[in-house]
C-alpha cells in the first residue's frame, strides 16, 4: 500500500500524538495516538517460533496509523466531493429550471403567435366565407335575370312572326319592325353579357372556396400546433405523462423558419384578400349590368310601345281615310251606274226619231219621176238622220266611257276594301296579338333577377 509504504518509510517517534480535523462534520473529534517505544528486554530464543510469520508493534501501529490516515483523507476528499456535488447539482438545478422557465415563455409567445395568427385566419376565413355566400346569392340573382330574359325575347320575336302575317303594302318595314329587330338585337346580347358574368362568377366562387379551403387547412394546422404547444407549455415536471425519447433533441430534414412560417400565413392571408377583393369588384360590376341592361331593355320596350302606338295611330287613320273614300266611291258607283242608265235611256230614246226619220227617207224614195226631188225636206231629213246618228255615236262614247268610269270605280271600290281589310288585319295584329302580349313584359326589378 502507498500510505503503509511512506509511514513505514518514516521514522516513528517514541510518543505520537495527532490531532486532526476529520472536516466540516467532525471538526470537534480529536484523536491522540500515544506509543511507547521498545523497552529492550530481549525475550530469547525460547520465543523464536512464535515470532515466525508475524508483524511488530511497530508495524502494527504504522499500519493502524495508516488506516487513520487513510480514513482521514477519503473522509476529506468526500467531504469535498459532496459539497462540490451538492453545488454542481444546485447549480445544475437552477440552470435547468432557468432553461426551462425560459422555454416555456417562449412557448407562450409562441402560442401568442399562433392564437394571432389563428385569429387573423379566422377572421379572414369569415369575410371570405361571407362574401361567397354573397357571391352565391348574386350568381342565383343572374340566373334569375337571365332566366328572365327568355320572355321578352320570346315576346319579341313572337311579335316579328305575327306581323309577317300582314298583307299586302302594310307588309312594310316600319319603325315598329326596326324597334323590334332592335329589342331582339339587345336581348340576345343582354343573354350573352349574363352568360359570360354568370361564367365568371362561378369561377370566382370556385377559387374563394378554394382560397378558403387552403385558410382552413392552414388554420387547421395552427390549431393543432397550439394544442400541441398549449400542452407542451402546462406540462411540469411532476405531471405523469411524460417519458424519454432518445433521439427527439436534433432538427428535423424538413422545417420552416418563423420568418417563412409567418410569410405563409401573412401570403394566404393577403391572398384571400385579393380575391375577396376581386369577389367585391365582381360585385359591383353585376350591379352596373344590371342597372345598364335593365335600363336598355325597359327603355327599348317603351320605345316599341310608343312605336306600336304611333303605328296603331297611322293606321287607323289610314283606315279611317281609306272608308271615307270607299263610302264616296259608292256613292260615285251609284251616281255612274244611274249616268249609265241615263244614257243607255237616251240611246234608246234616239231610236225611235232615227226610225222615223229613216222611215221617212225610205218612204221618200220611192217617190216617182221627176217627184224624187232633192227638196228641203230631204236635206233636212239627211241632216236629222246624221244628227241623231252622231248624238248617238257621242252617247255611246260617253256610255263606254261611263262604263269604263264605273270599272275604275269598282275595281278601286275592291281595292279600297282590301286595304281596309288589310289594315283591319295590321291593327288586329298589332293591338290584339302583339300589345297584348307585350303586356306580360317582367318589370325592371325582374329583369335585375329579384323573384
């Protein structure tokens, strides 16, 4: 033994006291270790092999002596050894709980980030999730206005088939027509613009839904991470449910950053946003659409009623004149058939003077001799003859003409009927079939797509 070796090295007073402090624990012990040297006495050779084998007083008290010594050291160095532990395990303790006080505030500011975020999220999750709703209400109210749309076009398009059924010259191109093809002409065009926003609308729905459904994904994943870090920030030491998990302390391949980590939250936010914004706007255009396209039809509508009113107006007057003439072209009828009559009457009075005055010449010839005279008489009676013959001829002329007179008559009689028919059929056209029909036209806040 090391100690034996350098006590036994030394050399042993005759009377050993020591005194030591055996540390902080035993600093009132004392020990007193008291020898007495060899006295000299010489026990002979009788005492020889008992002596075999055995160590000396001596020895003996160099190795008590050694032991105490020993004892004292390690009691020493123990002592030592525990208040350095007691200091490294108070000092490791304080660290710890500094370290993990520290971790679990920021825990909580983390879970002060997370619930803002997560609010902010939610906030936007509702506007967005408002305005889609809202967006959805105003697609349903184009539907509605476009659905509208069909009547007034049927109506006009109704009332261009039934005025082909006109007849005749009042087969015209009016401003009717014009206003028709003109009302046809915006309504199909009024069906497109709707078409198209009802087409966009749609779309922009869909990627509100799907803006909303990635907010709700990312708000879904904040609210795991902030029960995950709620349960991680009230977990104490004393608490049960906890256990090693060799391996957890390293960084994982794939994390983010709190920088990109907020950007993107910050970048869907601001993408919500935009379309919600953008919903808005879409809005606000269905809103000027139907102002602008309710305004155009309405007032083309009216435009064709006042046109139908103006026509409806001319034509009745034009009837109105066109029975006037027919009345007095009856009348004329009556007046040339009686003039007619007249001269066939006094053609026929004509006969019986021409008879008697050819009667009379063709007596007069047969008178004898020298009695067959170119007398007065006869040159008188040729002279009758011709006349009557050429007031006859005049009469039949005049009768041809009467006659021909009455034909014009007639025929323009059975004109002037027709057109009145033919104007009679217009106004039925136009007042019973058209107007009427055109009383069923939806009302302005129809045409807006409000039931």
């Amino acid at each position: 033994m090391a100690v034996e070796t350098i006590i036994s090295s030394r050399e042993m007073p005759p009377v050993l006291e020591h005194t030591n402090d055996l540390g902080p624990g035993c600093r009132d012990e004392k020990m007193e270790i008291t020898y007495t040297g060899n006295t000299g006495n010489d026990l002979g050779i009788s005492t020889v092999g008992y002596r075999a084998n055995k160590f000396n007083p001596k020895e003996w008290h160099e190795n008590n002596y050694a032991k105490y010594l020993q004892s004292f050291t390690d009691r020493d160095n123990s002592a030592l050894n525990r208040n350095n532990v007691t200091n490294e395990i108070n000092s490791t303790e304080a660290n710890l709980h500094r370290m993990q006080d520290d971790v679990t505030k920021k825990l909580g500011e983390r879970i002060m980030d997370i619930s803002f975020w997560k609010f902010e999220l939610e906030r936007v999750i509702q506007d967005l999730l408002a305005e889609t709703d809202l967006l959805v209400n105003r697609k349903r109210q184009l539907e509605n206005a476009y659905r509208a749309t069909e009547l007034p076009l049927h109506i006009s398009t109704d009332n261009l088939n039934c005025r082909l059924r006109r007849q005749g010259v009042d087969l015209v191109e009016d401003p009717v027509e014009m206003g028709l093809l003109k009302e046809v002409k915006i309504l199909n065009d009024v069906r497109d613009l709707l078409k198209k926003t009802i087409a966009r609308t749609e779309q922009q729905i869909e990627t509100n839904r799907d803006t909303k459904q990635k907010l709700e994904m990312d708000w879904s994943d904040k609210k795991e991470s902030f029960e995950i870090d709620n349960r991680c920030g009230i977990l104490r030491n004393h608490h049960t449910d906890k256990q090693f998990f060799p391996g957890s302390a390293k960084f994982q391949e794939i994390q983010s950053s709190p920088e990109t980590w907020a950007q993107f939250t910050h970048d869907n936010i601001v993408n919500a946003e935009n379309e919600r914004m953008a919903s808005i706007q879409l809005r606000e255009l269905t809103d000027n659409i139907f102002e602008d396209t309710s305004r155009d039809m309405v007032e083309q509508h009216n435009n064709v009623l006042k046109a139908f009113q103006q026509r409806l107006q001319e034509m009745e007057d034009a009837k109105f004149k066109l029975e006037s003439h027919l009345k007095k072209v009856c009348r004329e009828i009556s007046d040339a058939e009686k003039n007619i009559a007249n001269l066939e009457k006094a053609i026929r009075d004509k006969e019986n003077p021409l008879k008697v005055a050819q009667t009379r010449l063709e007596a007069r010839s047969h008178r004898p001799g020298v009695e067959l005279c170119r007398d007065v008489v006869q040159y008188k009676l040729i002279a009758e003859v011709d006349e009557i013959n050429n007031a006859i001829t005049a009469l039949s002329e005049r009768l041809n003409d009467s006659k021909t007179q009455l034909k014009n008559l007639q025929d323009t009689r059975l004109g002037l009927e027709k057109e009145i028919s033919n104007k009679a059929n217009s106004i039925f056209i136009d007042r019973q079939k058209c107007l009427a029909l055109r009383e069923r036209y939806p009302s302005s806040l129809r045409l807006k797509g409000f039931q």
